[in-house]
C-alpha cells in the first residue's frame, strides 16, 4: 500500500474546494496532468479550479477542457479547502500569489522534488506525474473517461520524450495501453503534439542549428534574444531543440543557451544517461530529472557557456539506473 498517495486520497475524499496548479511555463506533464485531475475530481462532486501562470503552449491547446485553465498569477478565489500542487518542487515555482495561505498537497516526480506541502507524494520512479494522477484515480474508484485518458496520455508521451527517455518500461507501456484501451487516441494526439508546430518554431530551428557545436561528448546551440525576435518565436518554440543536439552520435551531454530579455540565459540540459544532468542544474539554482534539467545563469553567452559547460565536463560519470 503506497502510504503517500493514500494521504492524499484522504485529502481529497475529505475537502470539497480544489485548487489545481503546477510550475510556471508549463509542458504537458505540466498542463496533461492539471487537467486530468481537475477533471478526476470533478467527476468525485468535487469543485475543482485549474490555473497556471503561463498560456497554454499552442500544441496543448486542444487537449479537453484547456479552456477550463484560468491564466493568472493572482488566485481567482480565496474559499479553496487544498490546493493541489502538481510536478512542481516548490510554491515558488507555480508563479502563482498567496498559493501558501492554503493547504497543499504536492504530487512530484522529478529527483529535484523537496517535502514543502502538508502531504506530499514524491515518487521518481514514476515516468510522468500523469502516472501517479491515474494511480489516484484508480485508487479513488474514479472512471478513466476518454477526455482524462487523452490528458495522461499526451503527459506521458510528452515526459517521456516520446518513450525514449531512461525510466520508460514495461509500467509505462502498460499505463499507455490502459489509456488507450480508455479512448485516448494516439494518432490523433500525435498530430497535435508533432505535426501541429507554428512556422516561427521551424525557423528558431535554422538558427538554433547554425550555432551548433560539438566537442567530443558535449554538444551545445545557442539562440539570442534578437534572433527570437527576428523569427517571431516565443518561449514555446525553444521546447525540444536541444534534443538535436544530443542526436549526435557519441554525444553523452547536449546543452541549449536561451537569451533572455535581460540577458541572462535559460539552459536547457539533456543527457544519454552518462552524467545525471539533474543533480548539476540544482547546483545552478534549477532543477530536473536525471537526463533532462534546466537551470538559469548570468550572460553574456560567452560566460553561460564557459560555467555550464566547465561543470558539465567536470561531472562525474555515474552508474545509468537500472529500472
Ligand atoms: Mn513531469
């Protein structure tokens, strides 16, 4: 019997009002995940309030009841009973104000994940949140509907780097098949996910591209602030393109520099599972999983570029888990 995550279904079989969040910029563990359980316990007779601090990005739009999301930083109600916080390791990060005034219960995954809520339920093992959010819904005697199904299953495709990252296993797969069998329809959601980018992407691609380097295991790219203006790109565009980077064989570690307006940089790190690239974004002030993490680091690129990589290259190599 998991202990943690029968707290929280005490939790929720004991309140009525719900608020739903998860961290700031979301991805669609992120956004799959808040509304899946928003919709989990609407279905129980619960109300059940989803918000974000960001927009939705474009490709997780059409996913059920994204219109649902209240887009604010400012907490729309103050008569909520738990706020519910979602792949998410601190209050902080949700961007959303006076979320501490409130009960929490926090459901996390990532290795990053800290202890700050009344209950909390931190397991990364798990291959998205959207599994531990299906797990409760089970545990609750919840239906899995197709709209539900459709949010997991676009979570756990999304965090898995489409079943490609270290952690995915005979579980995920048996959670997939489970959402499908449930009416989640992969080709459908595939379209929307893969083959549903804005132009401006393709072209923050070409620069990303152009600024490619490589030197043995470590490959980087870089795009500046002016170059996301030039090609019309948002934050959203910047989603996946340090994966070309590690696409390279023999590269162990790929690093993409995002210049933001105050010059400073976003980083996004991903690693074949050599060197756990979570454990080096903390040590930034940033967080993550083993092989994906972000962090944040003073400009101009020159000096972002010299303190991540010089620490990447100085990580020690570790024992890839085994699952
Ligand atoms: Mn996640």
């Amino acid at each position: 019997v998991n202990k943690a995550a029968e707290r929280v279904l005490a939790a929720v079989r004991t309140h009525q009002r719900f608020l739903v969040t998860s961290h700031a910029r979301p991805d669609g563990d992120a956004v799959g995940s808040v509304l899946a359980m928003t919709l989990i316990l609407r279905q129980l007779g619960k109300d059940a309030d989803p918000q974000l601090a960001d927009p939705v990005p474009l490709i997780y739009k059409s996913l059920p009841h994204a219109g649902d999301i209240i887009h604010d930083t400012v907490l729309h109600h103050d008569d909520y009973d738990v706020a519910i916080v979602l792949e998410c390791d601190s209050v902080a990060r949700t961007r959303l104000q006076g979320l501490a005034a409130f009960p929490l219960l926090n459901i996390d995954h990532h290795t990053s994940a800290r202890e700050f809520a009344q209950v909390n339920w931190i397991d990364s093992n798990a291959s998205a949140v959207a599994e531990m959010v299906y797990e409760l819904a089970i545990m609750a005697g919840a239906t899995i509907t197709p709209d539900i199904a459709t949010c997991l299953y676009t979570a756990v495709l999304t965090d898995t780097g489409s079943f490609c990252y270290e952690g995915t296993d005979e579980r995920t797969f048996a959670l997939v098949e489970e959402l499908v069998r449930c009416g989640a329809d992969p080709v459908r959601i595939a379209r929307n996910i893969y083959f549903s980018n804005p132009a401006s992407k393709m072209r923050l691609l070409g620069a990303a591209l152009s600024s490619l380097h490589r030197d043995g295991p470590l490959a980087w790219l870089h795009v500046t602030h002016d170059q996301m203006v030039k090609t019309g790109a948002i934050e959203e565009d910047c989603e996946g393109l340090v994966n070309y980077a590690l696409g390279i064989s023999g590269v162990e570690i790929a690093a993409f520099f995002r210049e933001l307006p105050d010059g400073r940089f976003r980083v996004s790190l991903r690693s074949k599972g050599a060197i756990n690239v979570g454990d080096v974004a903390e040590e930034f002030g940033g967080g993550g999983h083993e092989c994906a993490a972000g962090l944040g680091v003073d400009g101009p690129l020159d000096h972002a570029r010299d303190v991540v990589l010089g620490r990447l290259v100085q990580a020690p190599p570790r024992t890839i888990a085994q699952h």
